[in-house]
C-alpha cells in the first residue's frame, strides 16, 4: 500500500534511529543525548507522576532542542478484591521477608492515566507513543491538535491495523524478541497470549504490507544491520531498547549492568513474575521462583505495585536475583558508549550494510 510521507521528515530527524521508551530505565539524559545525535530520544512516562513527566521534559528540552518522544502506558485503575490481593502477597512473603518488609498491599496500583494524559497534552512533545492498550479516534485527534505525532504499539498485524484505524501516524511492530514488556492488547487468553508472540522478521512485513502508515522495527535490533534489515523489510525506522540499556546515561543500577554484561540472548526468557504481564529478561532466581506459579499471578498492574517493593530493595540491596533484569535476545551484543557514540556507530554499521 502507498505509504504516507516518510516518517523522518514528519518527526523532523535524520537517522533511522529511535531510543525505545524503557519506564524506569531511561532518563533525560540518554533521550536528549540521542535527539541530538540525530535520532528520536524517548522518554518512558508509564510509572512517571505528571509532576515527574514535567520535569523529565523540562530537562530533556534544557538540554536540546530537538524532537522527542514521551511514551504511556495505556491503562485503567484496577479495583482487584481483596482477597486476590491477600493470596497475592502470601506467594510473595518470602520475598518480602528476605528485605524485611511489611507484607502489606501498596497505596495505588499504578498512575492515573486521565492525570498523565492530561501532562502529555499540556508538554506537547513531537511524538507520543503508546503501549498496553489502545487510544480512541477522539483521544488521536486531541494529540494531533496539540501537535503530536501518534505512535502506537502494536504485537499483531491486527492490533497494528487497530491503532491505523483510530488515526494513529504510525504503529511500533514490536516483535517477541524485545526486552521488557509485551505490547500486546488485544489478547484475553493465554492463547491469545502466545499467539501473539510473532518474532520481528516475520511481523514487520506482515504489517507494511497490511497498513497505509509507517512502520517502526522494534525487537532484537542491536546494529547497523539490524537497522539496515528492518529498513529492507519495509520500515520506515528502527526502535532499539536493549541497545541503549548498557548506556552510562541510562537508570541501571550497578547489579543490573553487570547482568547485561555477561548473558547472552539464550539467557533471557518471558516472565510473569515481576510484572503480572508477559516481559523479557534475563533469568535470575526471583524468576525461578515465582515461575511453577506464573499462571496464578494477577496481572499487571497489581502484581507489578506488590512486586514493587522487592525490586526497590533488591536493587539498594545489590541484589540482582530479585530485580526484574529487564533484556531482549540481541544482549550478547551491547555495547558499553555514551549515547551519542553509539548513535554514530549505529550510523555508520547501518550505511555500511
């Protein structure tokens, strides 16, 4: 299908490059660092108050003036019974145990998305991105009156062909190889689930043929060639997160870095156990742990909240076995550079191949 005029130009960037959207990973730093090399530089809001948007805005906009990106979470509040949430905490005492810590559910399960929308609208960034969910055609265009462009996520041809549907100006094909969490929306079973873990190479062709609007890469992307590959696939960019972790600018805390340094991509698997949603990361031993009952877990965001706890201490603790290591299968091939560095070199292995 005809393609609307080049993503690039529309965001106002040079490279093919986007730093992938990582809530409580990156900061400022590395997405200013990246727009200024060229790329799109993308700051991850899901787990960010509207204040704390605010301020991760003002400080990106201090320290250049180009285009970036600020991405949501698209959620409800959850009203969970108590009794799931008793049941909950009683697989998760042993954890909380091991940090001394009250074995007691938190104040709120996650932020306030009509509160966060409302910060997005009034920062205007150059792109809004969205995962977890779908926005409406109303919600679309109040971005677009704003002067954003609209950026979904999208793990399936059909949740692809949803986002095109409500306006969006582009859709991330965000394969199952990727670290973090699964974009998927559309599913409701655990079916559902696994048929929506579609590996990069197969669903960025599958969605460039289907839609009318841009396509994104995302998933296992680490180099040049990774790039110049989903380009020859038909998108229009590539997004790369694990790439950009081992970064001196990103948030990993000492434990966390160490662990990326030394797995490879077999290393990594999906996981239910620090999040309640489907994620990548390196295997460790909460994963291990939690794993026989991955099943019987809430879903997100109730057991990211009362898993929340566990990761704050393990990481103050130096504890990497009970932190969520969040990696795709391209993490044999990180890099340790400044982010500006790594854009160049991603630059220049990209126009090589």
């Amino acid at each position: 299908m005809t393609a609307t005029p080049h993503l690039l130009q529309r965001i106002g960037i040079t490279l093919p490059i986007i730093q992938a959207p990582m809530t409580g990973s990156d900061t400022p730093r590395l997405a200013a660092a990246v727009s200024r090399a060229g790329g799109l530089g993308s700051l991850g809001c899901g787990a960010r108050s509207p204040a704390a948007m605010r301020e991760a805005a003002a400080e990106v906009r201090g320290m250049t003036d180009r285009p970036f990106a600020m991405n949501l979470f698209v959620l409800e509040n959850p009203a969970p019974e108590p009794a799931e949430v008793q049941a909950a905490l009683q697989r998760l005492a042993p954890l909380y145990a091991r940090f001394d810590l009250p074995l007691t559910p938190p104040a709120r399960w996650c932020q306030d998305f009509d509160a966060q929308w409302q910060a997005l609208l009034e920062l205007r960034p150059a792109v809004a991105s969205f995962t977890f969910g779908l926005l409406s055609a109303a919600q679309v265009e109040q971005l677009h009156r704003a002067g954003c462009l609209v950026v979904g996520t999208a793990t399936t041809v059909a949740e692809a062909l949803a986002w095109q549907n409500v306006g969006a100006d582009a859709v991330v094909a965000s394969g199952v190889e990727g670290g973090g969490h699964r974009g998927t929306f559309l599913a409701h079973t655990a079916d559902d689930w696994t048929a929506s873990q579609i590996g990069t190479m197969a669903l960025v062709p599958a969605c460039v043929d289907a839609l009318s609007i841009p396509v994104i890469a995302a998933g296992g992307i680490m180099d040049g060639r990774g790039i110049a590959a989903a380009l020859a696939l038909g998108a229009q960019a590539a997004q790369l997160g694990t790439a950009f972790l081992a970064c001196p600018e990103s948030a990993l805390v000492p434990a966390w870095r160490e662990a990326l340094a030394q797995a490879q991509g077999s290393d990594t698997r999906l996981t239910r156990a620090f999040s309640g949603r489907w994620a990548r990361g390196i295997v460790n031993a909460a994963m291990r742990e939690l794993g026989p009952e991955e099943d019987a877990l809430p879903a997100y965001p109730i057991q990211n909240a009362l898993m929340g706890p566990v990761r704050k201490a393990a990481a103050a603790a130096g504890d990497g076995g009970r932190m969520a290591l969040w990696a795709g299968q391209g993490v044999g091939a990180s890099r340790v550079l400044p982010a500006r560095e790594l854009v160049e070199v991603l630059e220049k292995e990209w126009r090589a191949a």
